[in-house]
C-alpha cells in the first residue's frame, strides 16, 4: 500500500478493503476493531 493511500485511508477520504484492513491490522499486531476504531 502507497503511502499516499495510507493517508486517504487515515483522513477517511477512502475505506481499505476487508482484506487491507486484515492486513494492516496483522502487520501492526493490534486487532482489526482497534485499527477501525
């Protein structure tokens, strides 16, 4: 994922797919509820 993605995901201008969302989560090793939360 492209950093500027990431960033129109964290400023909500684009929802990640269940798959990224999983992805991003594992990566991060936090849950996925704390990653949309």
């Amino acid at each position: 994922m492209s950093v500027s993605v990431l960033g129109e995901v964290e400023r909500g201008n684009r929802l990640p797919s269940e798959p990224v969302v999983e992805r991003m989560a594992t990566v991060l090793n936090i849950s996925k509820q704390d990653f949309i939360s």
